[in-house]
C-alpha cells in the first residue's frame, strides 16, 4: 500500500508510454504506474545498485516485459515523456534536469528542498499544472509540470508557495502557512533577522491572498 505522499505522486502521472522513475528506490510509484496503466513502460533509475535490484525483485514478474532497471545518476539519454523525480533535493532535481539530453513532455516532482528554486528553473521552459502543498507526517512540495513553448512567469508569491497552493488552497496548505507565520514570528521575538521577517512577509502576503482565514 503506498504512502498519501507516494499516492499523491502517481495520481499526478498523465497516462504516457514511458515514463522514467528517478531516484526510484524501491520501485513503488513506478510499479503501481505499470499495474494501473498510467505508464505502457516504465525506466526504474537508481543510482544505488541494491535500490534497483530492491524494485526489481518488487515488480510483479508479469510487468517485468514492460519495466526496465538502469545503474546511473539521472536520466542521462534516457527518452520519456514523463518523470518521476522525487525525495531529493531541489538543487539535485535541477541537476538532474539540466543534464538530461531529452527533456521529458511531463515532470512529476517532488523536492524535498529549495522548491522556490525548482519552480524557478521550471518556469524557463514548462508551465505548472498543479504545484500543491501535501502534508503526509510533513509537509511536501507536489508539482506537476508540462513542457510549454513560452510558459508564463511565475510572481513572487507562486515562486515561493506555488501556483495550486495560492489558486485552490487546501486545508494542508492553510495549516502550512499557519504553522510558518507561528514558527517565523517566534524566532523573530528573539532576533531581528531580516530573511526571517522576509520571509514571514511573504506568508502573511500569502495568507491574504487566500482569503485571510486559516
């Protein structure tokens, strides 16, 4: 049974032909892409050799014919048309992608860090079809991306917290913002740090662009 944040990850695959599971570790989301037929053929990427050998032995033998194992760091020259890039940093993700020869049409990602960063690096070439906050015993960043020919740039708030977060906020995102504007006005009682009272400027800027109720 996978996780809601695993879950969350694979309802957010578009039916495609291939898709690559980067990072894929045990192999969960990229196996349950098979048997629900979200993906006709699945790359499982790791760059750790027993984590492959792990979701190997997990894919049912049946779906072996459809499912492929790769030893690498990235997806190198791998062609996919989506990706599954997710429990990694943010800078790692955007490694990943800038060393990519083939850019996938669709990315699922979910950066465990630096998510301003990552959407920033997206909004050069994809738009963001959902960019939601998922809480799952912590908070997690859940984006959906599609490449775009002239995708539209992102304001300062959507960088920081995400499209689907400002546009259709959920319960998981009001109790976030929340938590932050608690978290950050404590800290600011006992120093005056300025990227502190930055960023608790940009929550309350969120909080009022959702409405003000939390």
């Amino acid at each position: 049974m996978l996780t809601k944040r695993l879950d969350k990850l694979l309802q957010l695959i578009p039916q495609c032909d291939v898709l690559a599971d980067v990072g894929c570790d045990h192999g969960y989301v990229g196996i349950q892409a098979l048997v629900s037929g979200r993906a006709q053929h699945v790359v499982f990427v790791d760059v750790s050799r027993p984590s492959l050998c792990k979701a190997r032995n997990n894919c049912p033998q049946q779906l072996l014919d459809r499912a492929q194992f790769v030893c690498r760091n990235g997806l190198g020259d791998i062609k996919a048309d989506c990706a599954v890039i997710a429990g990694m940093g943010g800078m790692e993700i955007i490694s990943i992608l800038q060393n990519a020869a083939f850019l996938p049409q669709n990315l699922v990602l979910q950066p465990n860090l630096n998510a301003p960063a990552v959407r920033d690096y997206l909004a050069q070439r994809y738009v963001l079809r959902c960019d939601a906050k998922l809480l799952d015993g912590k908070f997690y960043d859940m984006i959906l991306a599609e490449l775009y020919p002239c995708p539209p740039q992102l304001s300062a708030l959507q960088r920081e917290f995400g499209l689907t977060n400002l546009a259709e906020p959920t319960d998981d995102f009001r109790l976030y913002l929340a938590r932050e504007r608690a978290k950050l006005t404590k800290i600011l009682q006992s120093c005056n740090d300025e990227r502190v009272r930055t960023k608790l400027d940009l929550v309350r800027q969120a909080v009022a662009a959702i409405g003000g109720q939390l």
